[in-house]
C-alpha cells in the first residue's frame, strides 16, 4: 500500500473520536477513549471513554478492537479479504504534577505486538504536554497536515511502524525527555493506533505501555500509577555503538580524503 493510506487511515480514524457526539461527551480533564471502525465510515465507529482513572471497556468493530488504561494502549486491527480498512484507536490523557525541585522527565513507550506479513497494516504513536489535556478533535488538523499543534503542546515522542518494514514480532523501546519546572502541573496526552486492510494484521493487545520517571517523583490527576520509564534494550545499544562507528569510521575517511587533496 502506498503511504497515501497510511495518512488517509490515521486521518479518517482519527476523525471518528472527533465527531461532535464524542466531544459532547468528553471533559476537560484525565480521560481514557477507544474506539474502533471502519476507518472510511464515521456510521461504524464503536467508542468506550471513562473520565475516572480506570479501564474504558472494549470498543470492538469487526475483528479489530481497542481498550486503554490509564498508561496502557491495547489495540489490534484485522483486516479480511476485501478493500475495507479497519482501525482501532487508544488515547488517554493525565495531570501530572513535580514533587520537589524542577528536571528533566524521562518517558518511555514500550511496544509488544505483530504485524502480519500479508497485505498491508500500519501503527503509529504520538505523546504530547501541554497545559491542558490535548483532546482528540484537536489533533485531526495537526494530523492531516493542515496546521501545527495549538500553542504551548509539545510533542514528546513520536513513533511509526508497518508492515512492509516490520513484518513479524515487534519489541520496540520509544524513549524520549522533557524539562519541568520545580511544582509544576503538566498534562501528557497519549495516542495510538492502528489499521489494516486486505488480509493485514496490527496485534498490540499486549501491549503498548507507558513509562515515567521523575527526579522527585509526582502525583497525578487521575490517582492513577505509572510505570518507570524503561531504557533501550541491550541490542539497541549495539546498535548505537555500530551506527556511532560507523560515523566516525566515515569521519576519518573524509579526513584522509582532505588531506590528499592537500
């Protein structure tokens, strides 16, 4: 499939959660949303939201599904033998507040799932902070490219996998940082999702998790837990080093190349 659908697939889901009965519902505070669809038919969409700090229940459309935590994604799009494209999204946002002096956050998403090498699926995560929770209607324009991000939200993390490159069992480390001030009260708003279409498969059920670690740790709006931030796995190191050789490696040749030409 061409990127073409990547885009129009996150878009059109996306643009299910901002449908005006789904914005009715929503407060201006911790939420957890799922929902899943026929990403090409708003009528189709199944959502599930909770504004307490628990679980939202299952939105299932077809075979393809979502659920999410507070902190946790669980997500998997199924596609069958025709055109249809099947998506499933998870979001949650949460007030998080600084104990003690200002630093820096460390955040993590850490990613166990599959896709399937027939035909065509696709995921994709955004972590944002801002002031105020980043409600899902508010990123349709920023993901379908018609303007930036409202002001004062800052993009965190971001990832994006398929699988015409990752084919296969996925374990991905996202890793990432940010600077907050001594006592301040932030809000990170969460967002992943999947599609897929023709006999394709996105399997996140378990699962996508996020991870948080501060200096003096903090509270929450939610009263929910979070995970520690996790570190990139051994082999990502080795792949570091490989890569920072390779540079230096290159860097050296240019050098000796000058120095001939001199």
């Amino acid at each position: 499939m061409s990127k073409s659908f990547q885009i129009v697939a996150a878009t059109a889901l996306l643009s299910l959660a901002l449908s005006g009965s789904a914005q009715a519902n929503f407060g201006f505070g911790p939420y957890a949303f799922s929902a899943a669809a026929d990403v090409d038919n708003q009528d189709t969409l199944v959502g599930a939201m909770t504004g307490d700090g628990s679980a939202t229940d299952i939105a299932q459309f077809a075979s393809s599904w979502a659920q999410t935590e507070m902190g946790v994604h669980h997500a998997v799009a199924i596609g069958d033998t025709s055109s249809t494209r099947y998506g499933a999204l998870s979001a949650w946002a949460d007030a998080f507040t600084a104990n003690g002096s200002a630093g820096v956050a460390q955040v993590s998403l850490t990613l166990d799932g599959e896709f399937a090498a027939a035909n065509y699926a696709v995921a994709g995560y955004q972590l944002f902070k801002s002031a105020a929770p980043v409600m899902p209607w508010d990123l349709l324009s920023y993901l379908n490219g018609s303007a930036g991000l409202p002001s004062g939200v800052e993009t965190v993390l971001s990832g994006f996998g398929d699988s015409t490159g990752s084919a296969g069992p996925v374990h991905q480390v996202l890793s990432g940082s940010f600077n907050y001030a001594a006592g301040e009260t932030f809000y990170l708003t969460s967002v992943f999702g999947v599609a897929a279409t023709d006999n394709g498969a996105a399997d996140f059920a378990n699962t996508a998790t996020f991870g948080i670690s501060m200096n003096e740790g903090f509270s929450t709006g939610s009263g929910a837990g979070y995970m520690t931030a996790a570190v990139p796995e051994p082999e990502t190191w080795a792949m570091l080093l490989v890569g920072l050789g390779l540079i230096g490696m290159q860097a050296n040749r240019r050098r000796v190349a000058l120095k001939n030409l001199a």
